[in-house]
C-alpha cells in the first residue's frame, strides 16, 4: 500500500508540474504575443511624424533619389520620430527597392504606413505653379524651373527649338503667348515636354468661344491679341485704364499709324531698367523698334495678363490717339486726340521727370 501512495503522489506532482509548465508557457506566449502586438502597432500605427507644430511639410524625393537620400531628407529636421520602426517597415513593404519621385506633404501625426503607402505609391500632391512679370524665355524658363524638378535648361531648349515649338503652332519668337499667366495645379516631376503640352492645353481651354468671338468682331488674331496686350501690360499697370490704352493702339492700328509704343524699344534694346526713353533709342534697328515699323512686331514683349488681354479684347472705343503719362507718377495717363494736346502733357511729363533727376 505505502508503494502505492507513494506512486500516485508522485505522479500527481509530476502531472501538477506539467501543468504548471504548460501554463507558464501560454501565458509567455500571450505576453510575447501581447508586446509582439505592441510593437507590430507601434510600428504599423503609432504617429511617427513630428512638424515642430506644423500642421503639414512638404518634400521633394528627386528623380534617381535612393533609400538613403529619402531617410536624409526625412531625418533632416526630426520628422520621423521613430526611426528604427520606419525603416523595419519600409523594408517590409520593399519600399527601398520602389523609390518614387515627386512632391509629397506628411501630416502631423501620420504612421509608419501611412508615410511608407503614400510614398511607395506615388500618391503625390500637386504643386501650385504661379508665374507672372515674365518679359523674355529665359526668365520664364528659369521661373518654372525654380518651382518644379524640370530644369531651366531642359524647357529653354525646347522654346528655342522650331520644329518643336511649330506643332503647337507657335515660332521661337512668339512662344511665350502660349503661357497664360495664372496658377496651375502640377505635378512636381513633370518633364520639360510634358509641360509644354499642358501649357498648350491651358492655353486652348483660355481661348473659349467667348473670346474667339471677341477676336472675329475686333479683326485680331489670337497671337495678335497677345502681343498687343503685352503692350498694354507695360504701359500700364492700371487696370481700369488698361481699356483705354488699348483703344489708343487699336485707333492707331486701324489708321495705319506706327505704335510708337515705349515699352517695345525697351524689349528691343535689351536694358529693362531704362525709366526715361530717350530719341536716340528711336533709331534702333530692330522688329521690335514700332517708331520704326508699321503694326504689331513680331511676337510678345513680355507675358501679359488675363486683364491685359481681356482688356485688348474688350477696348474702349474712343477718339484718342495719344496718351503720355501723367506727371503726378500715379501709374495713370494723359489722353489726347490731337498732337497738340499731346505735346503739352508730354512737356509736363518731361518737366517732372527733369526735376525728379531721371536722365535715362
């Protein structure tokens, strides 16, 4: 009997220690299952971007950029809080293997998957383009080029290259009336080429029936329009007088008179800090000189506005051939019918640019 006993117990305590054990390993299990949980999420779904209190950021993944440039640029100001998190599970997704250019705003708060999804599939957000003041290619090229990837060298060869240029129906020296100066939704990566089409897009979609209309009744064409406004834009920088100075050319185009507009000898010398045209600069010899040759010169002089060329499309109607700017330099002009009255608002023009010292 005692061997008996002392058999079951010890089986029992035997049966109890199994137990034991297999207790003690679930509940390792669970608690390994538990912080594995843990820092699955927290490396999943926990917030991992950080903005100072900023409630978004922008960045720029370049095109060729590689996984260690993407982690410098968001490593660079603290914005990826946790960074052995983001880079498990960057690896995870393959995003090292699938960098994507373009331009991408993190929020504050954004997780691990949140950032590496929208990176890895190029869930880009658009930038807005905005150019406006633009006088020659160069200046646009280099404009659009300090917005967007593409570089000004790239764009400044195709607006020079003809046969390019000739299938959007525009030359070399009349391209720029293909960009209306606004703002664009773009993307930041977009190429050279891919620009130009969008800008010839825009372009059409600017020309709607409304001012095809405009341009049948005023006896312009679209490029004619444009060059003429870009006239406009630079003799005034009043809107609500920008109708009137179209009137004056329009008068003046009708009749056959030369523009005898200011602001083409300054495009044609090259030198647009000159605030005082001088006689000498009338003798220029160039397509751009309209003290010289009759009509409109051969492409824009700058890119006009929406107001400049909604305003040559819509000019007042008047007996105006003549206008000078005012003397008081409020940005408004004098106009007049006759030489005479031209000539006496051109003295006291003159007379106040004398006392003001501007030579040249």
């Amino acid at each position: 009997m005692p061997n008996y006993y002392s058999s079951r117990l010890k089986r029992e305590k035997s049966l109890s220690r199994r137990r034991q054990i297999i207790v003690t390993i679930f509940a390792l299990l669970i608690i390994g299952g538990a912080i594995s949980g843990y820092l699955g999420y927290r490396m999943i779904y926990k917030p991992n971007v950080w903005l100072n209190g900023q409630p978004s950021a922008a960045f720029n993944i370049k095109s060729g950029a590689t996984w260690e440039d993407v982690k410098k640029m968001l490593y660079a100001n603290g914005t990826i809080v946790h960074r052995e998190s983001f880079e498990r599970l960057a690896k995870i997704m393959k995003y090292p293997d699938h960098i994507k250019s373009g331009h991408y705003i993190l929020k504050e708060g954004m997780n691990n998957k949140q950032i590496i999804t929208k990176l890895r599939a190029k869930q880009q957000d658009p930038v807005r383009l905005v150019f406006n003041n633009i006088r020659i290619k160069e200046e646009l090229a280099g404009h659009i080029a300090e917005q967007l990837e593409t570089d000004s060298v790239s764009l400044l060869k195709l607006l020079n290259d003809n046969k390019y240029v000739e299938k959007f129906g525009f030359t070399t020296d009349n391209v720029i009336s293909m960009f209306i100066p606004n703002t664009y939704e773009v993307y930041w990566d977009i190429t050279a080429e891919k620009f130009m089409e969008r800008m010839h897009k825009e372009y059409k979609a600017f020309w709607n029936e409304k001012r095809k209309s405009r341009l049948t009744e005023i006896r312009l064409t679209e490029l004619q329009a444009i060059t003429l406004a870009s006239i406009v834009e630079k003799e005034t920088n009043q809107n609500d007088e920008k109708r009137d100075v179209a009137g004056v050319y329009m008068n003046r185009l009708r009749d056959g008179w030369l523009l005898q507009a200011d602001p083409t000898l300054v495009y044609a010398l090259g030198d647009f800090s000159i605030k005082r045209v001088l006689n000498v600069y009338k003798t220029i010899d160039s397509p751009y000189n309209t003290y010289k040759y009759i009509g409109l010169p051969p492409g824009p002089i700058c890119l006009p506005s929406i107001s400049s060329i909604d305003a040559v499309l819509n000019y007042r109607q008047h007996e105006y051939m003549y206008f000078c700017a005012r003397e008081d330099f409020s940005g408004y002009h004098n106009f007049a019918v006759t030489m005479d009255q031209h000539l006496m608002n051109a003295a006291k023009y003159q007379q106040a640019l004398n006392q003001k010292g501007i030579m040249k």
